[in-house]
C-alpha cells in the first residue's frame, strides 16, 4: 500500500501513484435550474398564444379603430359661421343644413353693400355693377369706415348679421373665393362685401354659378373608409 493512500482504503482506491480516485459534483442543481427556465418559456408561449387566439376571435384591433372613428363623430359638423373662418368653410355648412332642408335664399332677395377697403378707386362700383347683374341687390356703394379701411388683408370681408352664417353670407361668399365671414350685431337682413387689399376680380359667373348649385342641391357627403357616417 502505498503511503499517499488514506488510511483504510485498499485495493481499487488505493493511490499507485499513476491512479487516483475522481471525484463528481452531483448534477442535480443544474437539472433544477434547466428544468425552471424550460417551464418558464414554456409558458410564457403558451401565455402568448392565448393572446393571440383571444384577439383573434374577439377582434380586439377591429375595437381600436372603432373607438378611433367614433372620436371623430364627436365633432359638430354643423356650427355656425364665426369670426375668421373662410367663405369656402362657411359654404360647407350652409351646404349641410340646405342638406337637412333649411332653404337659402336666392341672390335677389339678399342686399349687398359694397364697400372699398383698398387704396385703388373705383372697385366698389365696379363689384356692384357686376353683382347686380348676377342677381343681387345693391344697397350702399363706397369707402369703408376707418374700422375697415386698409384693414382687409385677404380678397375681402363678408359681413352680416348672426341669422345670415349659413343664408345670406355663405350665398354670397360664392361670388368670392377666399372672403372671410364675421358677424356683427346688426338687426338687418343686407350684408356687407368689404373688398381687401388682395381683391382682384370677383370669381368668374361659371363657377359662381356652379357654388350656388351645390348649395341649393348639396351631394351627399362621401363617409371615408374606416369611419363611420355620425348621424
């Protein structure tokens, strides 16, 4: 026996000197371990694919869009003219009420007054001439007070009484593009035409007369894909 052997161990674990006993950590901590992170994925792929299949029987993302079109039926798609707003907007909403059936009245029974906010002579005179031969009927004709005068940085200025932001003034807006709208306190039926700094002519009779019959016989509005028609 030789002496590196321990004392009691012989024959297979005895130490020759070119054979010694080896000696394994037991494996069963690293089986645990493998085994927690196996049923850990395991399910969280099943959790996953239950998700899946929940969204997939439900439509859960046909919801997300739904909620997405019913945000937009919250708009009023039918306020009145304010202060600032584009003659081409106000077109649209008196469009959809003479759509709900409200009528507008014709370019005979709305007075217009003309008058010149520009430094250049002779427009208001020259708008009214042509007004009245499209229809309208012209009331006063002139400078613009010192409220408007070289004060109307657009075409124009239409300006009339609350009643008129979805009659008189989007009727007229028709004969000039671009024309803001503003309401006053006036009692009165006749509306004002302010003509500003960027006037140039009024819009050419065939589209005019084109603007006037989409107000009177609006098309229906066309609803865009993925959103609904808010009644």
């Amino acid at each position: 026996m030789s002496m590196l052997t321990p004392p009691g161990m012989g024959g297979e674990y005895r130490i020759t000197g070119d054979k010694y006993p080896r000696m394994r950590r037991p494996n069963g901590r690293r089986r645990l371990v493998l085994a927690v992170i196996a049923s850990t994925a395991a399910l969280g792929l099943i959790g996953w694919g239950t998700l899946q299949l929940i969204d997939v029987f439900t439509g859960g993302h046909k919801a997300s869009a739904a909620s997405s079109a019913a945000g937009d039926c919250d708009r009023d798609p039918d306020g009145d003219a304010t202060p600032g707003i584009s003659a081409d907007s106000a077109t649209s909403a008196a469009a959809a009420k003479g759509k709900a059936g409200k009528p507008l009245p014709k370019p005979k029974q709305i007075t217009v007054n003309v008058f010149n906010a520009t430094p250049h002579g002779g427009l208001a005179k020259s708008t009214a001439d042509e007004l009245k031969k499209r229809g309208f009927a012209i009331g006063k004709v002139g400078n613009a007070t010192k409220e408007f005068d070289k004060k109307v940085k657009g075409t124009g200025m239409l300006l009339g009484a609350k009643a008129a932001a979805d009659t008189s003034l989007p009727v007229l807006g028709t004969q000039l593009a671009g024309a803001e709208l503003k309401s006053d306190v006036r009692k009165s039926g006749d509306v004002d035409l302010i003509i500003g700094d960027r006037f140039k002519n009024l819009a050419k009779k065939e589209d005019a007369d084109k603007a006037l019959a989409a107000l009177a016989k609006p098309e229906p509005t066309s609803v865009p894909s993925g959103k609904k028609n808010c009644r």
